[in-house]
C-alpha cells in the first residue's frame, strides 16, 4: 500500500542528494570557468583539481559567491518541485490512482515529460533598462507570468548561466588586475539578441562604476552570449565606433518612442 508519509521522506531526500551532487558540481564548473575567464578563454581540463590554488582571497570570495547564489536559485526550484510534486500525488490519492499511475507521475516528472511550474506572479525582481541615449539604469519590474520548464532543462539552463557569469567575473577580475578598466560590449547581433543588449555592443564602460556594474549585469542575464573585450583606447587595435553602428544598423535596431525601448525591425 502506498504510503504519503514515507513517499514525502523519500521525495525530501531525493531533491538532497540532488543538491548535494548539484553543490560539488557548481563549485567545480565556477571555479573552472572562472578561471577560464582570467586567462581569456583558454581551455582547462580536469576531473578532481583545486582550480582555485593561485586565486587571491578576494578571487575564492567572488567565487563562493557565486556558488551560493547558484546553489541558492537551484534550492528554490527544487522547494517549488517538491511542493508540486506533493500536491499532485496527493490529489492523485485522493481521487483514488493506483500506485502505478503514482509511479509513472513521478517517472514523467523526473525523464522530463511532465513540467514543473513556478508561480512567482506578483513578486518583485530587478532588470536593466538602457534608454535612447544608452544610458543603463535598474528599474523594478512585477512578474505577470507563470514559468515553466523540466527538471533536466532548469539544470541545464542554471549550468549555461552559472558557467557563463563565472566565465565573465574571471575576465572582469584579470583585467582589473592587468590595469585595463575599460572594456566594450561585444557578441552576436543576431534576431533572437535582447534589444537592449544589442543597443549597448560597442559601447566602452569603466570597471567599478554604476554603469559599468549594469552591463555586467546584462552578461549575466540568462542565456546571454555576449562578453567583455578590453578597450586599449587605440584605433589600431578597437574596432571604430562606426564599425558598431553598422551592426546595429544591419540587425534593424530602432528606438520605439512609442514604448520607449529599443526594438528590432523584424
């Protein structure tokens, strides 16, 4: 006979072993990537190595940072997983389904077949805006939707973004570090770039100030594929500023005055 008190323990330890794994897996890709960065793009291999030996203090700080905000968004998923998870075999008991059904729920929910949804609708969160003059800001925005995705894809997705925001903290640390504080937007100008993103390639920002800490920001916005190129202030080595407008121009960047945003002309 089934049993909810033990298939709840069952769920709970699960989803922690799941975490455990997950936990070793981030700090290894971070650190990886984050070094990756550093060294602007070299390939590093290995299956058990201390990829932070040679890190300064503030280096290994950044990156348990982001290990615990990693782990942080991945433990939130997993609480709304559970929770649904609950609810539906619950409701499935109730309504009298039989174990097997049960069983093939959870295999649904665990191969990807089934989706869990989370309900953040009405909760607050922070986006980049960049308005006609390119000037980038924060601003408050309310989520209308609900959001949903398969166990496997969420993993996949918080591994592309985890890897992708370490790769471009290690950049934006050994830049400091080689004294080039300034450094251009760069990355594909294709039709499926955020507007905003493609408004701002090409523009130069400075390490350690608002709007530079903003266009970071937009590196690490998900699935995003651009990344910081240093800037030397030299013409025989950056790109013209009419080099970047051509690109913008090619992909059909327009400011709508209408919705004060930037769009692209499809």
């Amino acid at each position: 006979m089934f049993s909810l008190d033990e298939f709840k323990k069952e769920l709970k330890k699960t989803f922690k072993t799941i975490n455990k794994s997950a936990a070793y897996a981030l700090n290894l890709q971070i650190a990886i990537n984050f070094v990756a960065g550093m060294t602007a793009g070299e390939k590093h291999k290995s299956s058990e190595p201390d990829e932070q030996e040679g890190l300064t203090t503030e280096q290994k700080e950044e990156i348990a940072v982001l290990v615990a905000l990693f782990l942080g968004y991945l433990s939130a998923f997993n609480d709304a997983a559970q929770k649904q998870i609950l609810s539906k075999v619950t409701e499935m008991i109730d309504s009298g389904s039989q174990e097997q059904e049960i069983k093939q729920y959870l295999d649904d929910i665990f191969t990807g077949k089934e989706t869990i949804i989370i309900d953040n609708r009405g909760k607050e969160r922070k986006e980049i805006y960049v308005d006609k003059d390119l000037k980038l800001s924060e601003v408050t925005k309310t989520i209308e939707n609900t959001y949903s995705t398969t166990i496997g894809s969420y993993v996949a997705l918080l591994g592309e973004n985890a890897a992708h925001t370490s790769y471009e903290r290690g950049r934006k640390s050994q830049n400091i570090i080689d004294n080039y504080l300034d450094w251009v937007f760069v990355g594909p100008a294709d039709e499926i770039t955020r507007p905003w993103h493609l408004a701002i390639i090409g523009e130069v920002f400075t390490y350690n100030t608002d709007q530079s800490e903003y266009a970071q920001h937009c590196l690490e916005e998900s699935r995003c594929r651009h990344w910081a190129e240093r800037y030397f202030n030299d013409s025989s080595k950056d790109k013209s500023p009419e080099h970047w407008q051509k690109i913008k121009d090619d992909a059909g960047l327009e400011w709508s005055e209408t919705f004060k945003k930037w769009t692209i002309k499809t």
